[in-house]
C-alpha cells in the first residue's frame, strides 16, 4: 500500500490527537460518519448519489443529532443561540422531577449550563478546570 501511495504522490500521515497538523474536528467528523447505521455498505452508484448521500448526513448531523459535548443540543440550535432556552427549560423539568420524587435522584440533576468553549482530547489541566500556567524560560 505504501508504494502505491507513494507513487501516485500521496503523503501518508500518521498524526495522533494534540499533534499539531491533525484536526480532531474532522478526525472526529469522520469517525462519526463511518459508524452512522445508514453508512452505504456498498459503493455509490454516481457522484450524485454520493452527494445526495452526505448532505443527509449534513443535514442530520446539524439538524437532528444531539450532540453530548455540547449538552445535547443539536449545532444547528446552538449556532442560532436556542441551546441556552432548550437547557433552561430541561433544568426546570429535572428539578421539577427531583422535587416530586426526591427518593430517586443520589445526586445532584444534570448539569444543564450551557457550554461557553468546546474542546476534543483537551489537555489534562484544562479539561480539569485548572488553568495552565506558561513559565518564562
């Protein structure tokens, strides 16, 4: 496989999360892509087809998808700003709940905030809470 890569003039890359020419975003876009259950399990009939195929995808992925890095919203509401009322309106309902069946909840309800910064394979430090600190040399 290598040499055929290599002939046909293509550089193979071998990056990792946090190596600074990968993207996560795309890596995890990607991964998200291939697993989906409708994936076509054969190849497409035309361009077009394949076209059609991804913006479905798209569409689902934007539209549909709750996505749990940002609070199960959908990017599509929280690019329009509608995150912060859907999570407003499920932490009344969580508490609601909690109050009427205390018996139930061990712990505190989910956190509902909405997420200010969204981060793949964060640094350690950062995903703790706990700020970096550069230090001059």
């Amino acid at each position: 496989m290598m040499a055929t890569l290599q002939k046909l003039g293509v550089i193979p890359s071998f990056s990792r999360p946090s190596v600074s020419d990968d993207n996560p975003y795309s890596e995890s876009l990607f991964r998200t892509f291939k697993y989906r259950p409708m994936f076509p399990s054969k190849p497409f009939d035309s361009l077009q087809a394949a076209r059609e195929w991804v913006q479905g995808f798209v569409r689902w992925y934007n539209e549909t998808h709750r996505h749990s890095g940002i609070r199960f919203v959908t990017p599509a509401e929280r690019h329009r700003g509608q995150d912060r009322e859907i999570l407003a309106k499920r932490e009344t309902v969580y508490a609601a709940a909690k109050h009427r069946h205390l018996e139930r909840w061990s712990r505190h309800a989910r956190n509902w905030n909405p997420v200010e910064e969204v981060w793949l394979n964060p640094d350690r430090k950062v995903a703790s809470g706990v700020k970096k600190v550069e230090t001059a040399a």
